[in-house]
C-alpha cells in the first residue's frame, strides 16, 4: 500500500518540470509576439527618412535621429499632430469618463436594487454586448446626420458614452464585491443612498471601475472606424485618423514622403496608453475593503 501511493506522488513530481517548461515557452512566445513590433516602432522612429527606407528594420542605423522626428512630428503642418492629440485626449476624457460613470451608476444600481423587467434589461445588455460596434456606425450616422451632429465631436462623443460590456462588467462585478449585508447596516445606521454609495460602495468597487475605464479609454483612444464615418474635417481627426492620413499622403504618388512622422506618431500614440496602464494597475489590487471600514 505504501508502493501504491508513492507512485502517483513521483509521477507528479516528474510532470510539473515539462508543464513548466511548456508554460514558460508559451509565454516567451507571447512576450516575444507582443514585443518585436514595439521595438520594431522605436528602432525606426530613430532613424531618418532615408535611412528609414534602406537600412534593416530590426536595428539602429547609425543616426539617432528620435528627437528630431519627434520634433518634425509636433511641428509638420502647423502643429496639426498636437491638434489630433487634444482631439483624442477630449474624446477620451468626455467620452471613456462618461462610459465609465455610467458604468458604474447602472451597474451598481441594477445588482443591488430589484425592480419589474430586470430580467428584460438583462438580456438587452447581453444582446448589446454581443452586437459588434461596426454594424451600428452606419445607423448611427444616418441618425447623427439627419440631427446636424456629423463632422462635430459630439459624433464620436455620444456613441463613445455607451458601454453595454462595461455596464455587464459592472453589474456582476457590484453584486460580488458589495455585499447586502453591508447596505443592510449602513441604512439601518441612517445613510442616504447617495451618502451609501459614494462612501461605502465606491471605494469598493475600484478595481472594477479602474478596469472598465480602461477597457473603454483603450477603446475610445483607439478608435477609427466611428470617426472616419463622422468626421470630415482634419481639425476634429483624432490620432489614430490623422496618422492614417498621413500614411495615405506619403503612399501617394508625388505626395511628400513622411513615414517617418508616420512611426514616431503612432510611437507617440501608445504611450499614453503605457502610462495609464502602468498608473492604473495598483488600484486593480487595492479597494477591497478600503469601504467596510467605519471610520
């Protein structure tokens, strides 16, 4: 008997060092795969347009040219790059903010309070979730254009505010993470719902809010499709249509050659994005509880 139940225990311990291996060669596959066009992106937004186009794509040329294409970037055509900067910073700060905030407030009312059709206004966001956001633009613009609101920010604003995976992310989120009992006490104690929820609820629900504010900012920042159906003029192109532009001026015959703007562009567009993530993954980590604690 005890021959018996040693086996299995060494068979384990034999398996556990090729499963490690395998998950680690996944994940060197994966890092790899996420890595290589980033250094791809920086290694060429160090070179010069003509060095650009006849040197390996993979390293340096010789010419540390990264601060003077991020110059060349900011200054081309009467600072437009910094004008689609803003643009996009507007869209995602009203746009994304505005997502989340509504998130939050119709998640949390709709785990924790119960009223008729709740089961309705469930499979509605689930269907909506399921629904892709391409097949609602051309409604959406026949719509916008018919109300005089095409080529404004407001086009890209208002359906930016609309989050069906963001509110189901909420929704389930809220109902695990607050729990009755908690609500239960603080309305016994004479907390308004108000008071209940911005000082008690909230700082529970930060992991969640932090996690759908970036799903919807990666989503607003990164958005092209919407835009490129609404806007017409330049000065209103958020980052990812305006670097498309350029990338069209310099592909087109007898267009002045500006690829090199193109990649220190689109460098300069993901590192805000870099930054929030980097700033925003401890609060994934923090809040749990920071709201049961009576002070």
């Amino acid at each position: 008997m005890l021959r018996t139940a040693r086996l299995p225990r060494r068979r384990k311990a034999h398996g556990r060092p090729r499963r490690s291996v395998l998950l680690t060669a996944l994940t060197s596959l994966v890092v790899i795969y996420t890595l290589v066009p980033l250094a791809w992106l920086f290694i060429n937004a160090c070179k010069t347009q003509p060095r650009l186009l006849s040197s390996f794509g993979l390293w340096f040329s010789g010419d540390f040219a990264l601060w003077d294409n991020i110059t060349e970037t900011f200054t081309y055509n009467d600072h437009i790059f910094v004008r689609w900067l803003l643009n996009t910073l507007l869209y995602v700060v009203v746009g994304a903010g505005g997502a989340t905030f509504l998130a939050v407030l119709g998640g949390y009312g709709l785990a924790k309070f119960n009223f008729t059709g709740k089961r309705a206004v469930f499979a509605l966001i689930i269907g909506a979730v399921a629904v892709p956001g391409a097949a609602l633009a051309v409604p959406t613009f026949l719509m916008f254009s018919k109300m005089g609101l095409t080529d404004t920010p407001w086009a890209v604003i208002i359906p930016s505010l609309i989050s069906p995976f963001g509110l189901y992310l909420m929704w389930v989120f809220a109902s695990e993470a607050i729990p009755d009992e908690l609500l239960e006490a603080a309305r016994v104690d004479g907390s308004g719902e108000l008071r209940t929820f911005f000082r008690i609820s909230l700082p529970l629900l930060a992991p969640g809010i932090v996690t759908v504010l970036l799903f919807t900012m990666v989503a607003t920042w990164n958005n092209y499709f919407l835009p490129l159906i609404m806007i017409k003029n330049p000065d209103w192109y958020p980052l990812t249509l305006g670097i498309n532009s350029w990338n069209a001026q310099a592909r087109t015959v007898g267009g002045e050659p500006v690829f090199n703007l193109v990649i220190t562009g689109s460098l300069l567009t993901i590192v805000p994005l870099i930054v929030a993530f980097l700033l925003l993954q401890r609060y994934w980590q923090s809040g749990l509880s920071a709201g049961s604690v009576k002070e």
